[in-house]
C-alpha cells in the first residue's frame, strides 16, 4: 500500500508578519508538516529568509516525535550552494532537508558558507551527510529535468544515501500563485510505479481541483500555499486535499 497523505501547507503564502502564529494555525487545523520555502536569489530568481527564522518559528510547532512525524519542518532549499548550509538549518530546527539535484551538480561540496571546495556535490554524499546530522533527505528535481536522473540514487544498496523523500516540482520553483503542471505527473508515476513505498512530494499549483491529479498519479505529499492560506476554512481545505490521498491507497 501507498504510504498515507501527509498535507504540508507552505508558509511562502503565510502572513511574514506573524510567521509563528500562522504556523500554529494550520497545525490546529490539521496540517501534518510545515513547508519551509528558502530562496536566495540565485538558484530561484527571488528571496524569503534563512536560518534565523526558521529557528524563531520552530518553537511554535512541536517537534516531531518520531522521523516524519506530525509537526516536521520540510525545508525545501532552493539555493545555489545546498551542503553549505545543512548544518545552519539543523540548527535551526529543520527536520528534512530537502536539496535540488540541479543544485547539487553544480555547486561545491564545501560544508560550511565561509568555506570552499574544488570538489563538487555528490548528492549521494550529500544525502549520507544530511543523514549523519540526524535529519531527513529529501531530493527535488525542477519541471525541466528528467526523473531519470533519480534511478541511480534511489537504487543505490547504501541506504544512507538513498533520499527520504522525492519532490517532483510542478511549477518552476521560485514564486507562489503558479499553475500546476499536469504534464510533470508521468515523473511521478513513475517513482510510483518503482518505489511503491516511497515518499513522493508534488509542490506547486496544489488545490482542491488539481489535487486529484497529482493524488492518482502517486503523490502522497502535498505542498499547498495559497490554497490553504487564502482559504476561509483551512480545515475543510487540508481535508479535501487529504481524503484526495486517502482514497487512491
């Protein structure tokens, strides 16, 4: 059996504001993870924030009790230079780290910001490394880059470097509001249909129309901002989107 729904409503679509208070209203409303989108301008051509915020509104979500558990920090690093910054954003307070392959490839595999490396990123080290620090590793690819690139990671028989998680992303990464692309679901079908247990993430255009499609293709994982934000009733929202799941297990 697929595993079960996990709704992961993304604060790029939160009040700034009043970060903390947000988040403790989805959590009430019956969200399961936070969706921590950082940005840096570089890798997206926008910005959001970095560690320092994320480890002012980790106090206002309990921490998960168990791996994937119900109050998980989903950091999804758009960034150019991701190994950088593994080690801020656990402390932070991030509970997966996930990391761009196309960032990965091209970035060095320097451990810190103020450090540099001749050596690039393998993700396969990178995700050993996330490991190592006591987080999960999730492993996204943009609308542009074939899952093909997956099989040789997620088949790898080292299963510290095997992702936790993969996200298919289904606008280009960088901006809230953007309309789901139905055309990235055969990618998602197809991690599907080779890892029927595996934790498969779709982030971008999710609503209550959209969210059939991505739920009959195999997503599991389901990153909504402005669908759960701008709703006037968030829960009946995050039930929508979860029962969607639920009835394709």
């Amino acid at each position: 059996m697929p595993p079960a729904a996990i709704i992961n409503p993304s604060i790029l679509s939160a009040d700034f504001a009043k970060l903390g208070a947000e988040c403790e209203r989805i959590m009430r409303d019956g969200s399961d993870w936070i969706h921590v989108d950082i940005m840096d301008g570089h890798f997206v051509p926008n910005i959001t924030f970095g560690a320092p915020v994320v480890s002012k509104i980790r106090p206002h979500v309990e921490r998960p009790t168990a791996a994937k558990g119900r109050g998980t920090f989903d950091c999804h690093m758009m960034i150019a230079e991701p190994k950088k910054w593994v080690k801020e954003f656990q402390k932070a307070g991030c509970d997966l780290y996930c990391f761009h392959y196309e960032a990965a490839i091209s970035s060095t595999a320097a451990e810190s910001p103020e450090l540099t490396s001749a050596t690039r990123t393998d993700p396969k080290d990178m995700i050993r490394y996330i490991h190592s620090l006591g987080m999960q590793a999730g492993i996204a690819i943009k609308p542009k880059t074939s899952v093909d690139v997956l099989w040789e990671i997620l088949d790898n028989p080292e299963k510290s470097e095997v992702p936790d998680m993969v996200l298919v992303m289904t606008v280009e990464p960088g901006f809230g509001g953007q309309k789901f692309m139905a055309d990235m679901m055969p990618k998602v079908s197809a991690l599907r249909q080779r890892y029927p247990s595996l934790d498969i993430e779709v982030d971008g255009g999710l609503s209550g129309s959209t969210v059939d499609t991505a739920a009959e293709a195999g997503a599991n994982v389901i990153v909504a901002g402005s669908a759960v934000f701008g709703a006037k009733d968030v829960g009946e929202v995050i039930t929508t989107l979860r029962e969607a799941v639920e009835k394709r297990r």
